[in-house]
C-alpha cells in the first residue's frame, strides 16, 4: 500500500464495525431519534389522516381518533438513557384512544417518506438494487408479533416486514434486513423516493406475506398486532436507522443543527423561544393598516412552499424607530421560491406607506410554518 494513503476495509470503529459504507450521512432516515418538533413542541396531538407530527413523521390512518401521537422526552422515563442507547433524548411515543376492530379496509401506521434523490444510490428497481437494514428501538405495552412495510411512491411495490416483542414495556431493538426490490419504479428525484412505514394495524386488504416483496399496496404482515385494536394501548420509537448493507451498525447521530437543517428542507420555520425574538422579515408599508416582505429560508427548500401556517397574528409586531411597535392582526402568504418567501401583514392603524419595518415575536410560543414543501 503507497506511503499516506489509507485502505478503508482493513479499518475497524471501536465496537468493531468495518467503516466501510459508515462515511457521510449513512442513515436515510431524518429525525429518527426524534428530536425535532417544529410543529407541536412536545404537544400531544391526534392526527388526521395524511398530517406530520414530529418533523418527517407522517401519519397514515383510515379512521380518525384512533391514536394520539406525541413527542416525549426520555426524562420522563425512568432509565430510558440507559436500558436503549446512550444519547437518546426523545421517542415518538403513539397512545391508542379506544378498543377499535380494524376494517378490512383499515390501515393505521406511522412513516417517514425518503426523497427519491436520497435513495438512488440503492439502484431499486434494476438489477444492480442493494440491500438496505433497518434498526429502530422499540416499547409496547402489547407484546407479540408486529410489523410495518417499504413501499414504492405508487404503493405499487412492497415489502411487508414482521417482528417480535417478547416483554411488555421494555425497549428492544430489532434489525431488518430487506434484500433491494429489482421490480418496480423507483423514483431518484426529489419525489417520493421511498416509504418506510410502522404499522399499528390493519385490515386483510392491507395484509400480506412476511418478508417478501408483493405488487400491490401492502403496510404489514398478516396477523400483525393492531396497537389501535386496545384501549390505551402504547407503542414508542426512537432510534430509526435505514442504511445501505446487510448490517445493522451503530446509529447515525449528527449535530441537532444539522438534523433540523435537514427537515427544514421539507417545513422552514420560525420557531420563537422567547419574547421579543426578532422573525429574519423585512418589509415595507404599503397603507397605514398593511404591507409586505421577504422572508430568506435557512435551508433552501424541496419545492416551493404554497402557504403559511402562524400561532396567531397577535403574537407578532411590526417596528421601526419613528413609529414604534404596531400588533399584527393578520399574516397571510403571498409567494415563495425554494429561497425565500413573502407574506403580507396587516394592522388597525399606524403602518406608513413605503416605509421600512422590521417583525419580532411578542410570545414565546410564535411560530410561522412555510407548508407545502412537504412530502
């Protein structure tokens, strides 16, 4: 071997994982030690079909009410940090809110979409697919077998994969391996890539073979345990891995900057902390009651965001020297590019015509979400 360079086979981690393929960001998953909530901050929220909760973390339900979902701390969980994996902070932790028999027709489940640009190396849909593992850890207060899918962006490919937990309400992990489909489209745009999906429950219609890929829209194994089939009933994740190769090897962890970076591609957001956080908004008046500006986005997004979602317009004020602070009574969206975006304001009274102004936040719980961007 020349003098100064070096072989990455013959090099090992300390837990004596070879680094080959551990370079760069190995886990395709974002958030998966759920650590972001731009949206909720913690609340406990029951969602309707086909909304976030945690960022990245999309539920699909056929009925509503049938679960709530809630990112929580693992303070709250007498030695979560030591019987899982040191460094995990939070979980997503879903509840179910009754005794519901699912439908033929029912499908319950928590998942996280890849953007296609993220899986393309994995080459799905050719000869040349490679197989991918996934590791999650785990808590039920329901044991037996359990089970979740891949799907294609058309639902028109899966894998429906199973697993077991043996003790009730003690975190486990479990490992996935999932041989790569070589059938199927396989978007590498910045559509949707791939669908890695956590079921807690779902009819026949939904239900196939374990552990083998099917051409129909499956999210589980048959005989799968339905979380939501009992009243109270719990199911916590943390620790999501999805990476190229047939081994499960230590989880991904990056910078919290880094990791909400990485979401904001798909939800940029000013989230306020604190009374008086200036919003990064600059604008003029167009009347003494409205005007409009420019909001840059950190990251830039996936496509361009088609809305705004706000607290509420009264957590917000418009300032400058000469005319003091002014309370907003109305924000709405105007337009946008991956870049930057514009939203109007309006107040009662006092705003002058082309006139610069600057925004801060008046509560601690402010918050502006640019939607659409999503996947």
């Amino acid at each position: 071997m020349p003098y100064g360079t070096v072989n990455a086979d013959l090099m090992t981690t300390s837990d004596g994982v070879s680094s080959s393929g551990l370079y760069g960001f190995k886990n395709r998953i974002y958030n998966g030690q759920m650590v972001i909530d731009q949206r909720n901050a913690g609340a406990s929220v029951t969602p309707a079909s086909g909304t976030y909760t945690l960022d990245r973390w999309f539920a699909n339900i056929a009925q509503s009410s049938k679960f709530s979902v809630q990112q929580t701390p693992s303070a709250t969980e007498t030695g979560f940090a030591v019987r899982v994996a040191a460094g995990f902070t939070n979980y997503l932790a879903t509840t179910s809110t009754s005794a519901y028999s699912v439908l033929t027709a029912d499908y319950f489940s928590m998942y996280q979409i890849i953007e296609g640009n993220n899986i393309s190396d994995l080459a799905w849909g050719t000869a040349s697919a490679k197989t991918v593992t996934l590791s999650f850890y785990v808590r039920s207060s329901l044991t037996g077998t359990f089970g979740g899918a891949l799907n294609n962006s058309g639902f028109t490919r899966s894998y429906p994969f199973s697993y077991s937990i043996s003790v009730a309400n003690t975190w486990e992990q479990k490992t996935i391996t999932v041989a790569g489909d070589t059938s199927g489209t396989w978007l590498t745009t910045n559509g949707i890539g791939m669908v890695v999906s956590l079921s807690l429950g779902a009819g026949s219609t939904y239900s196939g073979t374990a552990n083998a890929w099917a051409g129909s829209t499956l999210t589980q194994p048959t005989g799968a345990t339905s979380v939501v089939g009992t009243n109270g009933a719990t199911f916590y994740i943390t620790g999501v891995q999805l990476e190229k190769g047939s081994t499960a090897t230590s989880f991904d962890y990056r910078p919290y900057g880094t990791e909400l970076a990485l979401c904001q591609r798909y939800l940029p957001a000013f989230i306020s902390t604190a009374n008086l956080d200036y919003v990064p908004f600059w604008s003029a008046g167009a009347t003494s009651t409205s005007g409009s500006g420019m909001y840059k986005f950190d990251v830039p997004t996936r496509v361009p965001p088609t809305g705004i979602t706000i607290s509420a317009a009264s957590d917000f004020r418009i300032t400058r020297p000469s005319t003091g602070n002014i309370l907003c009574t109305a924000l709405s969206f105007a337009q946008a590019s991956c870049y930057a975006g514009s939203f109007s304001w309006t107040v009662a009274s006092g705003a002058s015509a082309d006139q610069p102004y600057g925004m801060y936040a008046t509560s601690s719980s402010a918050k502006i979400l640019w939607t659409g961007c999503e996947l």
